[in-house]
C-alpha cells in the first residue's frame, strides 16, 4: 500500500489482527526480507512493514535521510494505520530508525528489538568509511552493492545463501543512488541513543551474530551490561533472518507473547 508524505510515497504494508509490531528493515534492503518471518508472527499479530526513504518503494526526501526523517515517516504510516502501541524489530539501518522513533515518540513503543543493530553513533573510523562508501558508491554502484551485501554474511554462508544473496543485490540494485547515498550520510551522523537501553519501563531485546562481519561483538555485548536487555546469540553473521531463521523466529515471537 501506498501513503503520501511530504510529496514521496511511502510503500508500507499491513496485515493481520492482534498487537502491532512493525518491522523496519536495514540499509540496502526493503520491507520484502521480513517475508520468512511475518507467516510465524502474522497468526496471532497485527504486522506491519514499511518501507524506508530512499529504499524499496518509497521515494527520496533529499540527499540526507536522518534517522529522525526516517523516524517521522514511520510515524506517518502509524498514525495513518491509527495505531497507540506498538513493537517495533529494527534490522541494522532499521535498528538505528527504532531507536530515533522512540525517542521521537516514546509513548508508542512497547517493546523494542535491535537485530544486528547498535545504540552507539559511528566512531570517527566508521564516519570515515561511510565516507569512502559514498566515493565508491558514485564511482561504481554496482560493484559497491555487490561487495557490501557479501559482506554481511559470515564468510562460509556466503556459497550456502548465495540464491538470497543474489536475490537481495538484484533488488538493491533498482535503489536510487540518491537513496543509497542518503542513507549512508543519515547513519553517519546518527546520535548515540544508549540511554534507551536503560530505560526499564521499556522491553528491550538485542539479536548478535558473534560472526557479524558488520559490528564488533564486545561492543554489542558492553552496551547491555546494567540493563535489563535481554541478550540472544547466533552464530552467524549480520543477516540473522536468512542465517538463523528458525531460531529467529522462535526467539521474537516468545519475546512478544511473554
């Protein structure tokens, strides 16, 4: 389904009947990769996917798409779907755009999961990688995407997902590059939001492949240490719903029923 906001369409879609939980997908990806896990959560909830600026079906706002901005088009589609509460599963980017929405909006959260996703800012290092990201994303996108989504995978999964694989470049492909690259300036300038995860009277769960390529486990692990966060470890990569499927699955939907 389509909403208009602020002259862009944002693609969105919605189904199901029960609690809302809102799915927010990473960098590089749309709505579509939830499609393994909304069947499982879709039996008992309300499921909604959206897809986020400059990605998927939804149009560019700019040429940065802050996390806030993505944050506010998320609230356009929930306000629109008249929904109060809400949980909220961020993978990666999707993560980062959580976590801006509630601190934007903190009465709608109920329950947040952070899959393969941090509360830290970039360091001064990863600011200068997103740099060079955007260098090769206008020098050769195509190889930029090729190279990137790889690279989330742990190593040896790499020959075993490689139809997903395939499946996730053909579609990141037909992004915009004003998206790709909006994106990356928005992440890099994010706020440090690890505040949020001390807040108690919020249920907070955080998914981590002790493989991801991506972010660095110790650091995962030390922002949960003195707060209530509940904790789950794959042993893959950055791609946990397409890596550990399964066990995803069982994971968030205990985390939602409890």
């Amino acid at each position: 389904m389509i909403l208009e906001h602020k002259g862009i369409n944002i693609f969105y879609t919605d189904e199901g009947k029960g609690e809302a939980i809102v799915l927010l997908h990473g960098f590089l990806e749309n709505s579509s990769m939830w499609q393994y896990l909304i069947p499982d959560l879709v039996e008992k909830n309300r499921v909604i996917t959206i897809d986020l600026l400059g990605h998927g079906q939804t149009g560019c706002l700019g040429y940065i798409h802050t996390m806030e901005m993505m944050a506010e088009a998320v609230n356009k589609v929930i306000s629109f779907l008249k929904i109060d509460k809400s949980v909220f599963i961020g993978h990666s980017m999707g993560g980062y755009v959580a976590l801006a929405f509630i601190e934007l909006y903190p009465d709608k959260v109920t329950k947040l999961c952070l899959m393969n996703s941090t509360a830290i800012a970039d360091s001064k290092e990863k600011q200068l990688n997103r740099d060079r990201a955007i260098l090769a994303v206008k020098s050769n996108h195509k190889t930029f995407i090729s190279m990137s989504i790889a690279n989330l995978f742990r190593p040896k999964n790499r020959l075993v997902f490689k139809d997903e694989i395939k499946l996730i470049k053909e579609e990141a492909l037909q992004m915009p590059l004003q998206g790709i690259i909006a994106a990356l300036e928005g992440m890099k300038i994010r706020k440090n939001r690890e505040l949020i995860l001390q807040n108690r009277s919020l249920k907070k769960m955080m998914i981590i492949g002790s493989k991801d390529p991506v972010l660095e486990y110790n650091t995962l692990i030390k922002q949960t240490t003195e707060t209530d966060v509940k904790v789950v470890e794959f042993p893959d990569g950055h791609m946990s719903h397409i890596e550990n499927m399964k066990d995803l699955s069982y994971n968030i939907n205990q985390f939602i029923e409890k």
